[in-house]
C-alpha cells in the first residue's frame, strides 16, 4: 500500500476509536414497557433486559387476557428485580427465570426464601446479585448500577406448603426501592410500595430522569403523597403505578397528575402494555 493508502487507513482507524462511541451514545435507547401494577421490562442501549416485579398475570395486562400467557413474549430477560416478597411484586419471578435464566437481585432474605420455598434456580442468584439497602452493584457487564434504596412498607412472601399450625407469610426482609443508573440511558427510580417519608431527599440527590412511583393508596402513597413524593427525589418525570388493578386501589390518575402539574412536574400516563423509548436521558417524541 502507498503512503497515500497508509494516511487514509490511519485516519479511518482515528475516526472508528474516536467517533463510533460518540455516534452510539446519540444513538443511544432505552425502552420502557409497563406490563400493569408495579411490573416494568427495560431494555438498555447495550441490549440487556430488566424486569422489575413481574407479576405479569395481573388483571389489566393485555397479555394475561383471553387466556394469553403474558410469558410468551419474553425470550430473553437477564435480570429480575424484586422490591419486596408481596405476591404482587413476586409474581411470575420463578416462571421466568426457569425460561429465561434471568439472575435475581433482591435482599438476601427475599432470594433465599425465593429458592427455597418457591423453586427460584439457586444458581441464578449469589452475592453478585443479592444485596441490602444503601448497597449498590454493577450489572449488564457494568452497562447498569443498581443502587437499593429504603421502603416503608412491609415484606412478607407466601408460604405454598404452610402446615396447619405454620404461618403462611414469612420473612423477605426489608421492602425497598430501585434506582437503576443505565450508561447512555436515564437513571429510573422505582419506589416499590413505599409511603411517602423525608430521606427520599436523598434519592433526590441522583434527580432520576424517570420515577415510576406507586399511587394506589390503600397499600401505599396517595396520589397526593405521590405527587410529593416525585418532587422530593426531583424527578424530572414521572410514571404512577400500582393503580386501577383491585377495587380497593385508586382507579384514575388524574388527581395524580394534577397534584404533579402544582410541582411543574411532567406527568406521562402509560397504558398496561405500552412503551416508551429514551434517547439518551430524554422521552423520545
């Protein structure tokens, strides 16, 4: 090759290890689904799936009706996140992981349990996933950190071989949250059933891009509390959750969304099924 041929093969290397990250990052998407009640799937730039409380046979997932099964559509999960060990956050976790090999991140007691009272493949989980409050782990080859964050709620996990005289709740450790820190993505918080309480002004610290924060009442924050809640953590948008699905629960978010318009807060509604993509940190139009 001429020297001609050598500067033009020097400059094409220069431009692929400088400028194809920088391309990758602008083309950079995060997809959000929400399945109905609390269960989210997130797929990173990089391509790995997140499911966080898979309770995917919930009532108002379109995929649960009709006699579908709301699993079908899942061929790839890498990892399932539990905030605590109610039934409804629980879910689907075990069918899921048997299908997929998805690796569980939850408290230590909750994976434990998981395993040995519900069949959850003990080698999908291990210290590189089970973790407590305040901690925090890289996953998706470093692409996600994963910080756990308090709840003030509680956490128990149904005991299906409870004798006559055993309980049929026992302990999943402490309830908590999610903050996920994706790589050229948006950082998402999810607040599990929490109540509203002070310290999530420490969550406000990382101001995630996107909260997905429960509003359901009953068994958790009003709609009210939850609109004060998304502006203590200073999010810069806001998703509700956990409503609409039991009788008991709050049915329609507008009082939500209107609580969010008094703290300049956007507001986004999704319906069971539907996704949404980042660019980047941002709602892509």
């Amino acid at each position: 090759m001429n020297r001609k041929g050598n500067l033009f093969g020097y400059m094409l290397l220069l431009a692929m290890i400088f400028l194809v990250p920088v391309v990758s990052a602008w083309g950079a998407e995060t997809r959000l689904t929400w399945h109905g009640h609390a269960a989210f799937e997130i797929v990173t730039p990089g391509g790995a799936v997140v499911v966080i409380d898979p309770w995917l046979k919930n009532p108002v997932n379109p995929n649960a009706k009709e006699g579908k099964d709301p699993l079908a559509g899942f061929e790839k999960v890498d990892y399932i996140l539990l905030t605590h060990g109610h039934f409804d956050h629980v879910g689907d976790a075990v069918a899921l992981a048997k299908k997929t090999g998805a690796r569980l991140v939850s408290n230590f007691e909750l994976g434990s349990n998981m395993a040995k009272l519900h069949g959850f493949p003990k080698e999908q989980m291990g210290f590189d996933t089970l973790m407590n409050i305040g901690g925090e782990i890289q996953i998706a080859k470093g692409e996600v950190t994963v910080l756990m964050t308090p709840a003030v709620h509680s956490s128990g996990l149904g005991h299906p071989n409870a004798g006559a005289q055993e309980a049929d709740i026992v302990y999943a450790g402490n309830p908590a949250g999610f903050l996920l820190v994706i790589k050229n993505g948006p950082t998402i918080y999810h607040t599990g059933d929490t109540a509203y309480f002070g310290d999530m002004a420490l969550i406000g610290q990382h101001a995630p891009d996107v909260a997905l924060i429960n509003i359901g009442g009953h068994f958790g924050m009003s709609p009210a509390m939850a609109a004060k809640a998304a502006a203590t953590v200073k999010a810069k948008l806001a998703i509700p959750h956990h409503f609409g699905t039991f009788p008991v629960l709050t049915q329609d978010p507008k009082a939500f969304v209107d609580a969010l318009g008094k703290e300049k807060i956007p507001a986004l509604v999704m319906k069971p099924g539907e996704t949404v993509v980042f660019d980047g940190k941002k709602l892509k139009k």
